[in-house]
C-alpha cells in the first residue's frame, strides 16, 4: 500500500538506496490512498488519542497505516507529533489579518519538528539493524537523532557547524550521548560529507532519508485533525533543506486523496534573504543555483536545499508561494510571536515575517484562514533573544537597571493608570 519510487523519474527503488540509480534523484514514498477510507482512518485516530499504548498516544504512529510499514518491536517513540495549535491574535494584526494560528512543532520532545521524522526513520533503522546514525545538523536534527538513537541503543554522530549554531543545541545533544563532530565549512558541506559517506557504514538520517518525510508528514494530519478536517487556506513555514516543505505538502495531498480534507492549503515557503535560493530559483523560473548561505536564523542557514525538486513539485501542485525576508523582519516576527504568549526560534518566525508581506502584497486575503508553521522552540535560541532586546528594535524588551521595584511598580502603575 506504501511503495518507494524515485521522486523524479517514478522507478521503484530499493529500500535503503540513497538516490534513484537510473536518474540520481532522491526516493519516496508514494501511498496509495484508493486502498482506505476517510471514516475508517478518523475513527481510528479518535479512538487511539485516548488509548494509553505508546504507539497509539504519539501523533506520527497513531497514523501507522499510512506510513511505511516499522515492526511494532522497532518502533522508538516519544510520544512526538501531538503539538498545540494555538490562536494568535497580536500575530494577526502585526501581519494584517482578522485572524492567524499557529502550529507549534517546537513543542515536541526535543523541542523541533525533527521529532516526527526522526521516530520514523530511527525505527526503519534500527529494524533493518543499523549500529550507527549519522548527519548534518544546525542544530535541531542533531538533538532529535541523538535522543532517537539513545533510546533505540544505537551510535549517534553529528557533523555540525558547532560554532555558528545554537550552543543550547549542541549540549543538548552532548547531553543525550551523541559524537559531535565539528565540521570544518558551513551545513552544506557537512551535508555533502554524510551524504558521500557508504550507506552500510550507518544509517544518514537527514531528510534525504525518505522515513523522515514520512513521519514529517503527520504534521498536516495532525492539522487537519486539530481543525475537525477543515483545511486552512494558507499554511506558511520557513524553507531551509526543503525536506519539511515537501513533507508537509505530500501530507496535505495524501489527507486530500483519501478524503480526510476537501481542499489542499496554498503553501509558501520563506526563506532568509541570505540563504534564499529556493525564493530566487521560484521568481526567476529556473533550477536552483546554490548560494553561500548567511543569516542569523542559523536553523535556515543553508545555501544548497537538498529537496528543492521535491518542495518546488509539492508548493505548486498547492498554487502556492516561495519569497525571502531579511533577517531584520524575522527578528520582530520572531518577537511578536513571544507577545502571544507562544514564542519561537528564530527560522520560524521567517513564517510570520513572510506572510506579513504576503498580507501586503495582497496574495493573501486579510480575512483569509492562516496558519504559520513554528518549527522551533523559543529556547533554542536564547542569545539571539537576549541581543534583541538589548537592541533597541521595534519590539525590543530591554532589562530594567537601575531602580528598585517598588519605585518601579510604583511608576508603572502611574503610566497606566
Ligand atoms: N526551522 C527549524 C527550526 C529548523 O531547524 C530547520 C532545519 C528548518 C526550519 C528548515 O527545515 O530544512 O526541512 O527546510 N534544520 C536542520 C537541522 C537543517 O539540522 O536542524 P527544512
């Protein structure tokens, strides 16, 4: 029911198999959606959100059938996948609209979107017997592999640009045991070097590997399901590898084909001005010429997206969008999202920082139904934070020095009054 094909030339490929051997593009899965049906699936995930079986209560295996079949005795959860979508009303009016939410993917066990693809493709691994994960990481992958790996017993090593990343990531993913390797280059050459690696020495577990698009894709699942099977008419998240675009619009058309949504949700990508080949590939009509990437949104700092093909294939089969914003628009989106209350890293917040313009430009409607993808935690980040606010920007929150707090209270209260 779930077969792997070449994404671009649509041959089957072996399991395990990095890239298509007749044409070199990267494999998928492609479901075949005629083989169930929409009552039956939403029933099911009715039923197991309220069962106390770890596979039933994680948000990526509760939609088990749908994925590439994992023995139940392979499977390592954390119970990923079940995140908040939260409404986001100071969020709507900084990007003019009458409302906008959020779908906060931070909020997974090691705190990024990673999570949902990372349970997938560490079971694939370890049922097929593999000692060894590897990959190239800003951060996030690498703490989602290392807490993966830890709980299925396996080796986790991370070639990662230690010190142009979050510190925050890099211990987190000490912390749970992994080999952190510091790679002499950027994320693109840290992604070329695992990807020449030989497949048997260890299982490359970025999102090249096809089992992370998988489990990425239960994301729009669990959208859809957080929203009774109503899709939105936007959905906007940032771009950096691709691998989460195409992911998240292969959900969107799978949930469509089976009848799980009547409509499919205009995508759009953003990018950081610095790292935007995809956005210049997107306007100018042409393939993607890779680019030395540079933005503080270090998540997204990536000049060379390894699924572009994918992400570009999946964004207009949903008419969507692709567009860059400069690194100063996702630093105040990033602080408006932490008025909500919510918060985020900074790669994330390109999303709102997108769709603001979008609003502006008039591609999306100010009464239009929107939400913004939020693939980070707000503590990923903290020294990007902490400078912001010492910033003096539009929405800086500076430390008070210098005054005690009754006085301070005091003075408060008589400005509000
Ligand atoms: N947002 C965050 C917080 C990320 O960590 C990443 C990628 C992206 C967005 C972009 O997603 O690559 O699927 O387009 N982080 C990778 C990492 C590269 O190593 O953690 P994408």
């Amino acid at each position: 029911m779930i077969a792997l094909r070449c994404s671009a030339c649509g041959l089957a490929v072996d399991v395990d198999a990095p890239v298509c051997g007749a044409c070199g593009e990267l494999p998928g899965f492609v479901l075949d959606t005629a083989a169930f049906r929409a009552g039956d699936l939403r029933e099911r995930a009715r039923e197991r959100r309220s069962s106390i079986e770890p596979r039933d209560r994680s948000g990526v295996w509760r939609f088990r059938e749908l994925l590439p079949p994992v023995a139940d005795d392979a499977i390592v959860t954390l119970r990923e996948g079940d995140v908040p979508l939260y409404d986001a009303p100071r969020g709507a009016a900084y990007a003019g609209l009458a409302r906008l939410a959020y779908l906060h993917l931070g909020m997974n066990p090691t705190a990024s979107f990673k999570d949902a693809g990372m349970t997938v493709a560490i079971s694939h691994a370890r049922e097929r017997g593999a000692r060894v994960a590897v990959c190239a990481s800003t951060g996030n992958t690498a703490a989602s592999m290392a807490a993966y790996a830890a709980r299925a017993g396996m080796t986790a090593v991370v070639l990662a640009p230690v010190d142009g990343i979050s510190p925050a990531k890099v211990a987190q993913t000490l912390d749970y045991g992994a080999h952190v390797v510091a790679v002499d280059g950027d994320f693109d050459d840290a992604l070329r070097a695992v990807r020449a690696l030989d497949p048997a020495l260890a299982a490359v577990v970025n999102s090249v590997n096809p089992y992370r698009i998988e489990g990425q894709k239960t994301a729009a699942y669990v959208l859809l399901e957080l929203r009774a099977w109503r899709a939105p008419d936007w959905v906007v998240l940032p771009g950096g590898n691709l691998g989460n675009t195409s992911a998240l619009g292969k959900g969107f058309r799978e949930a469509h084909a089976l009848g799980l949504a009547d409509s499919i949700p205009h995508l759009a990508v953003v990018q950081a001005a610095g790292a935007a080949p995809f956005a210049s590939a997107w306007n100018s009509g042409t393939d993607l010429i890779p680019v030395r990437a540079q933005t503080d949104a270090t998540a997204i700092r990536i000049g060379a997206p390894a699924s572009w093909k994918k992400a570009r294939a999946e964004v207009r089969g949903s008419e969507g969008t692709v567009l860059a914003v400069e690194d100063a628009e996702i630093a105040d989106a990033r602080a408006v999202i932490g008025r909500d209350g919510v918060g985020c890293e900074p790669a994330s917040a390109a999303s709102l920082a997108g769709l603001r313009r979008l609003v502006d430009a008039g591609t999306v409607a100010r009464d239009a139904d929107v939400v913004c993808v939020l693939t980070g935690h707000v503590l990923k980040d903290t020294a990007y934070a902490a400078r912001y606010h010492e910033s003096g920007a539009r929405y800086a929150n500076a430390i008070v020095r210098g005054s005690a707090i009754a006085e301070y209270l005091a003075a408060l209260l008589a400005v509000r009054a």
